[in-house]
C-alpha cells in the first residue's frame, strides 16, 4: 500500500541507496531539518554534507520495511558501508507538496566507531 509521504520517502531512499544522490537531493526541501546521532541540522546544504559522504562509503542496502500516510513515512533499512558490514538504521520523513521537509535518522553509531578504533590500531 502507498501513500503520497511513503511514494516520496522510498523515491528518495531508493536514490540515495542506488547512488544517485544528486536525484536523491531533488526531494530535499531547501529548508529541511535533520535529527542526526550527532544533533539537528538546518538546510538542504547541511544535509548534503553530512548525508553525501555516506552515500559514498555505501556498498548496498535493503529495505526492511515500509509505512506511510498522507504527511508521514518510516523506513528501516540494513546498509552495507566499506567500513562496517552491517549498518541498521531507520528514518522518519515528513514530507510537503512532494519535498522531504522534516528527516529523522536513527543508527547504531558503535559499529563505526569501532571500525574506526581497529582501523587505528586501538
């Protein structure tokens, strides 16, 4: 079952995931507002740079499972990065007129950081 907030969220994840993140960025509205792990962001730009160079690190994903309403969608999904195999994470979308205004990211930031602590020898 879709709806209008589910079609543009899995358009989206769809994108980013296939590694097209210039078409994923043409759902973004200029003044969105993303709740990351590490805090809130403001602006299509911040966003770029904070959500660009994961994309780039991606080596696949699925889609786990899919809800959506007429303003609200929720995604979960599995990403495989080059650094960590197995990476969980769900969104939160609120979507307006087509465009991604509100994005709520969760993640299990500990695979990363260890990946990162054995890539440093710690």
């Amino acid at each position: 079952m879709t709806s209008p907030a589910l079609d543009v969220a899995l358009a989206y994840h769809q994108a980013w995931t296939g590694k097209d993140f210039e078409k994923a960025m043409t759902y973004i509205a200029d003044g969105i507002v993303c709740h990351t792990p590490g805090g809130p962001l403001s602006g299509a730009e911040a966003f770029r740079g904070f959500m660009g160079p994961f994309t780039e690190i991606l080596t696949g994903s699925t889609l786990l499972s899919a809800f959506g309403d007429e303003s609200t969608a929720l995604l979960m999904y599995d990403t495989a990065t080059l650094p960590v195999a197995s990476a969980p994470g769900a969104e939160m979308l609120t979507v307006r007129e087509g465009k991604i205004v509100e994005l709520r990211i969760v993640f299990d930031r500990a695979p990363f950081d260890a990946a990162r602590a054995a890539a440093a020898g710690s």
